[in-house]
C-alpha cells in the first residue's frame, strides 16, 4: 500500500506538470498567433512605402501626433521591426519545440508509472 | 474567486457571520485591485507613447506644424502647442495614476490583514490566493 | 432557468434596492439545516439559487462593459469641444486646419473657420447646434449619468458576488458537515 | 489535429474518438465561418472608403460641408484640397496620396483581403464536408452499436 501511495503521488506530480505545460504551450501558440498577425501587417506597410515615390510625404502616429517622417527611414524602421517580429517567431518556434519534447517525455512517464501502478495493484491483490 | 472554502476539510471549524462578511470583503478587494491593476497598465502604456511622442516633438523643426489627434480627427498645431498639450496630458496621466496606485495599494493592505485573520482561523481549509 | 426548485427557505425576502434579486440566507447553524431540509435537497436548492446568481452577475458584467466604453467616449467628445472652445477663445483668427476622417483609412483636408458653435449628433437623426459651453454642460451631464450608473451597477455587481460567495461557503459546509457525519457513523452509511 | 485531414481513416475511430473529431470539426466550422464574416465587413468599409476616394474628387474646392470630429461632433467647414487624401497604411503609418493613387491602395487592399476570403471560404467548404462525413459515420456506428446492444 505504501509503494502504491508513493507511486500515486508521483503519477499526479507529473501529471501536474504536464498540465502546466499546456498552459505555456497556451501562452507560446497566443504569442504565435500575435506575432504572426503582426508580420503580415507590417509586410503589407513595406509594401506600400516600396510603392511610393520617393518625395512621397510620410507621417508616422506617435501617441496623439503624427510627425513627418522621411520616406527612408520610415522604410528602415518598418524593415527593423520586422526583422525583430521575425527573429521573435523563431524564438517562440524553438521555445514550442523544446516544450514539445519536455510534453513527450513527461507523457512516457506517465504512461511508465500507470504501468507500475497496475503492477502494483496486482501484486497487493495477490498478497 | 470560486471555492475559496476547501471542500473535504478534516477540521471543524465553525463559520460564523462575521467571517463569512470577511470572505466577502476579501472577494471584493480581489476584484477591485484586479481591476486597478488593468487601469495602471493600461495607463502606463499610454504614457509611455505620451513620452514618445514628446521625444519626437523635440526632433521636429520648430517651424513645422504637426497634425494633433482630436477626436477621430487631426488638426494642424504648431509645434510648441503640441508639446504643450502633450506635457498636460502626461501630468493628468501621472495624477490618475498615482490615484489608482493608492487605491490599490489600500486593498492590498486590507487584503493583507483580511489573509491573517482568516488564515488564523482557518489555517490551510481556506485558500485565498489569487491565481487558481 | 427551468427547475422549480424551491428557495424561499434558501433566501430572505424580496431586496427591492436590487432589483428583486432575493439575499442569500447564511447558514449560521449548518446542522439544523441539514437535520430539517435534507443534505441533497439542501445542496440542490443551492446550486440551483448559485446557477441564478451567476446569471444575474454575467447579465450585470455585461451591462458594465457598455458603460465602460461609454465613458471613455463621451469624455472623447468633451476634449473635442474643449479643443474648440479654446481655439475660439484665443486671439488666432485663422481658420483651423484639419485632416478629418471621410472613411475607413482615408483623410482630407477642410478648413474650419473661427466659431463658438458645435453639433452635436444626438443619435435618432437629431443633430443639434450648441454653444461651446452649452454642448460641454450637456455632455458633462451625461457623462456624469453614465458614471452614477455605473457606479449603482457597482453595487449590484458586489451584491450579486457577496449571494455567490456566501452561496458556495453554504454548500461547502453542508458538504463538509456530510462527510464528518458519514465519519463519525460508518455503519450508519449504506 | 491530423495532418493529412482529407485522409482521416474515420471508419477506423470509435464512437468517442468520433465525437471528438465532430465537436473539433464544429468548433471550426464555427471560428471560420466568424473570421469570414469579419474579413467581409472589413472588405466592405475597404470597398467603401475606394467609392468615398473616387467621389471626393468630384466636390469643389471651397464647397461648404458639416465635417465630423468625432462620432458626435460636427462642425461647420470648407473643404481646402479635393485633390489629395492622407491614407492610413497600418501599423502608426500614413501617406499623402493623389485621389487616384489611393483609389489604387484600396483595390490593392481589397485584393488582398480578398484572397482570404477565397482561402477561408475553401477551407470552410472543406471543414463542412468533414463535418458531414464524421456526422454520417458517426451515426452509423451508433445504430450498429444499438442493435448490437438490443440483440
């Protein structure tokens, strides 16, 4: 009955930490989805100001006012940004992996003490 | 803020009126700092884009008109103006802030003496953290 | 709300003040309420008077929202006129200059040439003409009916909550005081 | 969820792991079908701001108009330049352009949004059929596990 108790509690720790991870790879895939939408629309920005002239007058909103901006630092910045969003992605993308992997294991263990439980019960059964 | 009372609990400990009226309070003060907290992020992100947008006034040439949010609009401001306006909004910004900060940290005193007492009693059967 | 449970033992009188929504009894004697209503009967009745509750604080929640997102757009307007008045008020003559919104994503420019008025859009096709400070008065006022509102919806909010929380430590007590008696007796449980 | 969706072996699942698909399936039926209705509200105001683009240029200059400031506010104004609109790119970005040039940026927009709804429409008419198939095969496993039952 010990060892059982002992296995049990073991089998709910992990389980408990499993769920935890969920709730990160929860967090991870928002973030995901966030940056993503970001991308796009910061795609489609650089986009239009490639297709301006390059007089073309530029205001960017910086809280209540919008300031004249140039043409090419606005192009700088807008690409600046977006290679940040993108270095982001691929942080998150290597965080979800490592999570993945973590889950995995967790799972096995899992899967390795339900095992030894059922054992267990059989043993105590027998005695 | 569901269950705050343990189910299953092995003591037998009375609940009276008076600390039911604490539990509540409890639960009222969690909401009310929950709520602060919200307003002071939010807050404090509109200052930020309220410094930001100072630091850049400053850049602009002082000849140079910028367009002003009002409204859904934008109205053309000479620069000192804008900078005005801006520097009005960052103190009304900063007072209602140092406002909510007080308010919240009067629930979190009272939230904290409201814990001690109802820890005291209770001990481990009450659960009154905050995040489940 | 379909079941028919019956709470009048559950909950005092009628609280006018909010509503109608009943006040939850707290149990100050957990056992007779059990010895005279039955810990199933007791622990349903409860349920179903917290499923009420949760219902009437979701409907309040919602009513809440609006009005948070009325108050920062009223306050919106009063800056606008006040934008206005003091242009008006000060010694420039010029016109203002404005890129206003004629759609979705799109500005252009328009002169607004110096005045003390305003319109406001009252909503059901009414557009009314104003006086700087009459049109700050007017909104000012309704800015103050949203806030007292909001502020009463407050107080049923924290009513409701108070019926919920005293609901469930009601339940967890019936509950609690069960198993202690199963305890005490096993033979007695089948 | 699966990676091959089209090739989902459903006659192989059991009546839980079939419930599972049909109420994932559903739920994103469900989200699709609110991302289309977003995409066309969007697609409407793009599509109407181009229309609003085109007929500014035809006001006079000087023409006396009421002019919103906010979504209450009016006030009396003259229009100054009929030729020329500020457009709002996104991400805190805007430009000055001709009439006609921003006429071209909305159509470029609505191309794009567009070409969502094209996606999202397919991949709703995908997910429907897939919700259809589970449903049929569904029932049919719970008839046969009812006449297994009463026999």
């Amino acid at each position: 009955m010990g060892s059982m108790a002992k296995t049990k509690s073991e089998l709910e720790k992990v389980i408990a930490e499993v769920r935890d991870m969920q709730k990160d790879v929860g967090k991870i895939t928002n973030q995901q989805i966030n940056l993503n939408s970001q991308l796009t629309e910061n795609r489609l920005v650089e986009q239009e100001l490639s297709l301006l002239k390059d007089d073309a007058e530029v205001f960017k909103l910086i809280g209540p006012v919008l300031i004249k901006q140039d043409l090419l630092e606005a192009k700088g910045n807008v690409s600046k940004r977006i290679n940040f969003i993108t270095s982001e992605m691929k942080r998150t993308d290597d965080q979800m992996a490592l999570l993945e992997q973590k889950q995995e294991t967790k799972r096995k263990q899992i899967m390795d003490l339900q095992m030894k439980l059922q054992e267990q019960a059989k043993q105590g059964a027998v005695q | 803020m569901s269950g705050m009372l343990k189910k299953e609990d092995e003591s037998e400990k009375n609940v009276t009126l008076e600390d039911q009226q604490k539990i509540n309070q409890f639960s009222r003060l969690l909401n009310e700092k929950l709520e602060l907290q919200a307003f002071l992020s939010v807050r404090k992100d509109l200052h930020q884009l309220y410094d930001d947008a100072s630091d850049e006034l400053m850049l602009a040439a002082d000849n140079e008109k910028v367009q002003f949010a009002v409204g859904d609009a934008f109205i053309f401001t000479a620069k000192d103006e804008a900078e005005e306006t801006v520097e009005q909004c960052k103190t009304e910004i900063v007072r209602t802030m140092e406002d909510s900060q007080k308010k919240y940290d009067n629930k979190v005193e009272s939230m904290t003496q409201l814990k001690t007492e109802l820890y005291a009693k209770f001990g481990n059967s009450i659960n009154l953290e905050e995040e489940a | 709300m379909g079941d028919e449970a019956d709470l009048s033992w559950v909950v005092h009188g009628h609280a006018d003040e909010h509503f109608g929504i009943p006040k939850v009894i707290f149990f100050d004697d957990v056992e007779k309420v059990v010895k005279e209503h039955e810990v199933q009967n007791t622990l349903q009745n409860l349920t179903a008077l917290f499923q009420r509750y949760k219902f009437w604080e979701t409907k309040f929640m919602k009513n809440k929202q609006g009005l948070q997102q009325k108050i920062p757009d009223v306050k919106r307007t009063i800056d606008v006129v006040k934008t206005l008045q003091k242009r008006s008020n000060s010694d420039i003559d010029e016109p203002i200059t404005t890129r206003f919104e004629l759609g979705d994503q799109i500005y252009v420019k328009a002169e607004i040439p110096k005045s003390d008025s305003v319109s406001l859009w009252l909503g059901a096709n009414v557009m009314i003409e104003y006086k700087h400070e009459e049109a700050i008065e007017l909104l000012q006022k309704n800015l103050e009916t949203a806030e007292t509102n909001l502020e009463h919806l407050e107080s049923h909010l924290n009513f409701i909550r108070d019926q919920v929380n005293v609901t469930e430590v009601n339940m967890t007590r019936v509950y609690n005081y069960d198993v202690l008696q199963r305890r005490k007796q096993p033979e007695a449980s089948e | 969820m699966e990676s091959q969706e089209g090739t989902l072996p459903l006659g192989s699942l059991n009546i839980e792991q079939l419930q599972n698909v049909q109420k994932s399936t559903e739920q994103e039926v469900q989200s699709l079908t609110e991302q289309l209705t977003q995409l066309t509200t969007a697609q409407q105001r793009i599509l109407s701001s181009k229309r609003l683009a085109k007929e500014f240029g035809k006001q006079p200059e000087g023409k006396e108009i009421l002019l919103p400031l906010s979504g209450s506010v009016y006030v009396q104004g003259k229009l100054c330049d009929t030729s020329t609109a500020m457009v709002d790119l996104g991400t805190g970005y805007y430009a000055l352009k001709t009439l006609e040039e921003a006429e071209e940026y909305f159509q470029r927009r609505a191309a794009v949004i567009k070409d969502n709804v094209d996606k999202g429409t397919q991949a709703l008419v995908q997910r429907r059929q897939m919700y259809e198939a589970v449903t049929s095969v569904l029932q049919q496993k719970m008839a046969a596990a009812q006449r297994q039952g009463a026999s």
